[in-house]
C-alpha cells in the first residue's frame, strides 16, 4: 500500500486530492488532527477517526487530539469541571485504544481559545461569514436543537483551531464536511491558509441499517461496554447476506469490519465447527463480503467473530476506564 492510499484509505471523501497528494510525498512530521467533545465514554464514532488517526501516525505524521473543552462547553455539555474530568478519561481511552503516546499531541482547546488574538479573530470571522452560513455549517452537529448563538459560533471556532494548532491536514467524519467547508471558504479571507481534510463515513444504526449509529439515539457500542454486552448487540445488528441492502439501508456489521476490525487486524478468523466446514480465515474486507454474498459465510458466524474482534479492540479502554473509576 503506498502512502496516498494509506492516508486516504477507508474515508469517504478527500478535499482536495491534489493537496493530499503532496502531503503523501513527504508525510514525516506532517501535523494532523481531530477534535473531539469531552461528553462521553467513547463508542465506535470516536474510534472510527482514531483508526484514521492511526493510519496516518504509521505514515510518520504527528498526531494532535483537541480535547474541545470550550466546545463543549458552548454545547451544554456540563460545567468546566464536568467537562475536563471527562476529558482526562477520554485521553486515557485514546491511548490505550492505540494511539502512540510519543507522537499524540493532547491540546485543551481552552490552553488557547480563550486568548486574546484567538478571540479577535472569531470575530473577524462572524464580521465575514453571514448567520445563514454558520447555521448551516453547525446543522448537523447540533441535532435539530432550536439554534443558540452559541452553535453559531461553533463552527467558526472550528475553523479557527485548524489555524491555531498549526495543522497540514484535518480529519472528521462526514456530519463535519459543512465546518470543514466553511473553514476553506472563510480563512483565506482573514489571511489564513485553507488546509487540506479528509472525510470518514457515518456507520449506518446498529439494528435497523438506517441513518448512523448515535450514543444520543438507538444502539451504539462503547468502551463501557462488557464482552456480554458487545455480543448482545452485535447479535441484535441487522445484517442481510448482502453489502448493499435495498434502498437507502447499509449492512452495519460489514461496515464494521471494514472500517474497525480489518485496518487493525491483518486477518480475520471466522471459528465454525468441522460439521460447518471448519474455520475462515480472510485477510481482506473484499474476501469476507464476498463470501457473505455468495453464502459461504452465514450472517451469524460473521457475528460471532465481529463481536470478538471488537471486544479485542475496546477491552483495553475499558480496562483503563475500570481503573479509573475505582
């Protein structure tokens, strides 16, 4: 796999192709980051982009996680104190999730939202962008709440921290696309560079196959949960002998081995009994889809190993997030 294709695999969408290309000639020290809200215990959205992350740490780039306290914050997500306790835990469960603590950069965004330079340059940016842009930009985040002001000066804030943590390329999922539209539309007229990002999909809603997957709505999976629970809901998931269900529905346990098990595993075994025909072993996403269609591989033995997979990848988190609360 040659460098462009390991920053750009498993991602939905690359703006623009041509600077992400020249970031993959020379990625060494490159800096690149996400940024994540301390609201939670973190499920298989966060771990999806720290999977990217991930990707790109192997590339040779630096890797910063905003911890997005001020965010937060601006989100009614709890007092300042609520937020960083979180934000200590969620650090821990990055790390032991497997990102390289030698080359993962922590940033509060309260180390540097709150100064003064910082400050005017927010509302610079609220002088240039109209209400109806920002409102647009925070849609999908804010999950159809009435707007606040706060929301609108959410996005803004986003695009300023790309400037502000001195970033070659951002990464968020697709609900992030209109922020990260606005930040390559707005920073150049405040005499900032523009920067490259690279999108991940939205995993489909574990039971129906419809809509994504939300810790807010229907079932997710997190670093809370036991092996028992894990395999209780991957059990439960909607998964049709196809990777392209009819209509606008997606099969969600194949999309969960291509974008959590087979970027972190270099094979996968499938355990059946002999009478079963024996163990599968697949060293690619494309083999396991393709034996799920054909009918080789039955939706419940791909579970059973796509919960044993998962609970490999998360027991981790959940063994730091034990300790912790001990």
């Amino acid at each position: 796999m040659d460098t462009y294709e390991l920053l750009t695999r498993n991602t939905d969408e690359v703006v623009v192709e041509d600077e992400v290309r020249e970031l993959a000639q020379d990625p060494d020290g490159k800096r690149v980051y996400v940024g994540y809200e301390p609201s939670g215990v973190l499920h298989l959205g966060h771990l999806l982009t720290a999977n990217k992350l991930i990707d790109l740490q192997e590339a040779g780039m630096e890797v910063v996680v905003l911890l997005a306290d001020v965010h937060a914050y601006l989100n009614d997500k709890g007092t300042f104190e609520e937020i960083r306790e979180t934000a200590e835990r969620m650090r821990a469960q990055f790390l032991a999730y497997g990102l390289d603590e030698e080359r993962t950069e922590f940033v509060y965004g309260s180390d540097y939202q709150l100064e003064e330079d910082y400050t005017l340059d927010v509302h610079e940016l609220e002088l240039s962008t109209t209400l109806n842009r920002a409102q647009r930009a925070m849609a999908e985040i804010q999950s159809g709440e009435t707007a606040k002001v706060s929301h609108v000066v959410y996005p803004l804030m986003q695009a300023l921290d790309i400037e502000y943590l001195d970033l070659d390329l951002a990464i968020g999922g697709m609900d992030q696309r209109k922020v990260h539209m606005l930040m390559r539309e707005e920073l150049p007229d405040i005499g900032y560079e523009a920067r490259p990002v690279l999108h991940t999909p939205i995993v489909a809603d574990l039971t129906t196959g419809d809509g994504k997957m939300s810790s807010s709505e229907g079932v997710t999976i997190s670093m809370e949960d036991s092996a028992e629970e894990l395999e209780e809901k991957v059990n439960s998931a909607f998964c049709p002998p196809t990777r392209d269900p009819e209509g606008d529905l997606e099969n969600p346990v194949l999309e969960l081995f291509e974008y959590h098990v087979f970027p972190r595993f270099e094979e996968v075994v499938v355990e059946r009994p002999d009478e079963y025909g024996g163990d599968l072993t697949y060293e690619s996403y494309e083999m396991l889809a393709t034996d799920l269609e054909s009918g080789e591989l039955h939706p419940a033995d791909a579970k059973g190993a796509l919960a044993s997979y998962l609970d490999e990848l998360i027991a981790p988190g959940r063994d730091v997030l034990s300790e912790m609360r001990a």
